[in-house]
C-alpha cells in the first residue's frame, strides 16, 4: 500500500468520531467578537487540501491581516504535501504572507477523522473546501464545536443534506458564528452595485433572465490499480453525485445564485432536460455533461439556466435579465429607460479574496454575517435543476426539499473500500426519492 493511499477507515467510524469530537468542542459564549481565546490573532484551519482549499488559504492569507494559518487537513497524505509545497512557495514570494503560515508538522492531519482533527486544533476559523458531499457534515461539526467558517460551495448534494445545512444554519445563528460560502460575486463591488439599481427599479420588474456556465472540460483521474473503488471515486470526485451533486451544483450554483439574488427569491418550479453526449467513458463516473432548466418563481418571472461542460463548445459563463423597463447583465451595465455602466475602478477587487476580508472583517466587529441559508437555497435551486432533467419530471420547491433523498452511500459495518458506481440517470425511470445507487 502506497503511503499516499487513503487510510481505510469504515464510514461508521468516520461519523461516530464526528459527534463524539463536536459534543466536547462547545464554544464559549463570551468569545465571539474581535478579541478571540484571549488573542486578537484568528487561527485559521483549512479541511480539504485540493487546488480549491490551498487556493482559499492563501486567498485568507492574503484578504485579512491578524490571521494565521495554523493547521491543515485532508483525506490523503500527497493531496496535503502538495498544499503544503503550493503554499510554501506562495510565502517565498511574499513576506508578508509567510510571517502568516504558523502550520508546523503536528498541525497537519491526514485520513476521515482529519477534519475534526482540525477543528479541535485550536483554531478559530476553518476553510471548508473538501468535496461537497462531505459539506452537511463538516458544517455541523464546526458549527457544533463553535468555530466561526469559510466554506466553499456548493453546501451540499441532495435533500437530506440541504435540510442538515438548513438545521445548522439556525445553530450558527443562535451562537453568533459568522459563515461565510464561495460565492465571491456576492462581495464583488460590479454585480453588487449593479443588483442594488437592478432591485431599486433600475430596469423595471424582472420578468425573464438567463444565465449560464457553458465551457469546455474539466480534469479527471484516471483510476490506479492500488486505489479502492471510494479511493478513485474521491479522487475523481466532480463525476459522482454523491460527492460533487453533479456539475449542474458543483458549478452552475455561481450564475443560480446571481438568479435568486436579482429576484430576491428561490423558485418554485423547474421543468429540465440533460444528458451526457461527450464524457460517457467510465472515467467521467454517472453525471451529465450539459443541462438545460426553465425555473418558474412566485412573481411569475422565469429564468432561464443553461451550462454545459464539453470540449470543443462555445464558452458562456454569465447572466442577463430583462425586466419592463430595460435589460441588465447584473454586473456592469443596464440599458433602457435608465442607462448606466459600471465604472471600472483602476485597481479592480479580486472576489476571491474579497470575501475573506469581509468574513474577517464581520468576525472583528463581534457581529459576524451568516451566508449559510442564502446558498442553501441557492444550492437547491441547482438540486430542482438537476433532479427536472434526471427524472423527466417539474419539480417543486418543497417537494425537492422535503424528498426522501439521501445520496451518501450507507453507514456500513464494513471497509469503506468496495462502492458501486451509481447508474446514469435516465428520465421517465429515475426517482426524485431515491438513494445513493439508484
């Protein structure tokens, strides 16, 4: 066995460790606000050492001054080296970003109890950034032990995790802990700016919009002959359901999310289509490769989504909305009644790091801002989407979020080792109240 191999812990171990670690992590209640475990320095933990959770961290390091990067954990040993060297030479460049990185050997955890690990380290703050799946639970965990959080979108895969999501949010709430998600328009002075005229009437009542994510591939993992079935399968994460929600929520959540954000609204219907043209080797696992959904809110305006991952294809990564009185892309210009174009500052805000300075910032003032339920909703909406096309059927808002679907493969008694690829959606077959090898 490869020292870089993924330890074989059963997922029955992984999620009773999980409750044992949270109920003895509680958070004091006096701490919350700018002066934090009597130090005014926020310790920073990342769970999820890919390309996205060593980005993140030095996005954090960069975007907010008195943190420091403190501990480090990941399913597999190579994923945490790597991060470790990427970030090592991220600080070779930048002094001030080196002086940040206080992460020393004892600190860096590696196996399915990593994350929890990392949460009882020490920190203050953790950088969620493990593959969506794993979201529900590593959000509960940190919200139990009182840690204040950056997680990446999207929040989460299926219903039952989007309802776990919801339950934490009220959590977070009740203890004044600050949750910030990487939906960076969001903290992005164009789309921000252009959405406030959008909704002060700048183009009249939203009526129709469309929004897309249509590009080409994405990386995938060819499977090894040492790795067990779950070991490729997370590896290889973005082509299974139960990890990344298909690309519709791994991705697409993005320009969803711009969607809910202009109409101030989750929708309550979605009619879809989709399939996989392209990526249909075994490689690429059971999701789609494009999608096509017609989402219906309750004022009546409809959206039109559309994203596509298949080479060769035009590119399209954006939005626009029309409304009674002009038009708008939700980030740079309306046209219309009222014309106007954003202003380009010289030196433009990168969103990336925008949004940990912001969570910092909130953090600092003792009144942290909660995102939680916000990408949720729009993570659902990505779900509605998904599930339209899979099944052949219009799908709801409630009944989406109260179906009986559960994509995590089972608690087992066993290895977590032997995992069947789930089969490729097939509408007209393919249940909403499903669960994971269905």
């Amino acid at each position: 066995m490869s020292d870089t191999k993924i330890p074989p812990v059963s997922r029955r171990t992984f999620l009773n460790t999980t409750a044992a670690a949270a109920a003895a992590m509680a958070w004091p209640g006096s701490a919350h606000g700018f002066h934090i475990w009597g130090s005014d320095v926020i310790r920073v933990g990342v769970i999820g050492c890919g390309g996205r959770g060593t980005g993140a961290a030095g996005d954090c390091l960069r975007g907010a001054e008195g943190v420091e990067l403190v501990a480090l954990g990941d399913l597999a040993p190579d994923r945490l080296s790597e991060c470790r060297a990427q970030l090592a030479k991220l600080g070779a460049s930048n002094a001030g970003i080196a002086a940040k990185m206080k992460v020393t050997d004892d600190k860096c955890f590696t196996g399915f109890d990593a994350y929890q690990k990392v949460i009882n380290s020490g920190v203050d703050l953790v950088i969620l950034a493990s593959p969506p799946g794993y979201r529900p639970t590593h959000l509960a965990a940190a919200v139990e032990a009182g840690k204040h959080v950056f997680s990446e979108k999207p929040v989460a895969v299926d219903a039952a995790g989007i309802r776990s999501v919801l339950a934490t949010y009220e959590k977070a709430r009740a203890k004044n802990l600050g949750i910030g998600v990487g939906t960076q328009r969001r903290h992005q002075a164009d789309y921000i700016e252009t959405i406030e005229r959008i909704q002060g009437g700048a183009i009249g009542q939203v009526m129709s919009g469309q929004v897309f994510w249509n590009q080409g591939g994405l990386w995938s993992r060819d499977r090894k002959s040492e790795w067990t079935d779950a070991e490729w399968q997370i590896r290889n994460w973005l082509y299974f359901a139960w990890l990344s929600g298909d690309h519709i929520v791994e991705q697409h959540v993005h320009n969803l999310d711009v969607a809910n954000w202009v109409l101030g609204a989750h929708p309550v219907k979605a009619t879809g289509v989709g399939g996989r043209q392209f990526r249909t080797d075994p490689k690429f696992g059971h999701i789609y490769d494009h999608f096509a959904v017609d989402y219906e809110y309750a004022s009546g305006a409809r959206i039109m989504s559309m994203c596509r991952q298949i080479p060769g294809s035009a590119n399209r990564v954006g939005e626009w909305f029309v409304g009674t009185k002009g038009m708008s892309d939700a980030s740079s210009k309306i046209v219309g009644d009222t014309p106007w174009t954003y202003k380009v500052p010289e030196r433009r805000p990168n969103g990336y790091v925008q949004e940990h300075t912001d969570l910092v910032a909130s953090i600092r003032t003792g009144r942290p801002y909660n995102e939680l339920k916000q990408v949720a909703e729009s993570t659902l909406t990505a779900i509605m989407g998904r599930e339209a096309a899979y099944t052949g059927q219009e799908m709801t808002w409630e009944g989406v979020l109260n179906a009986k679907q559960d994509l995590t493969p089972p608690v087992g008694a066993t290895d977590y080792g032997s995992l069947t690829v789930p089969p490729v959606p097939m509408p007209g077959k393919t249940k909403l109240e499903r669960m994971w090898n269905e």
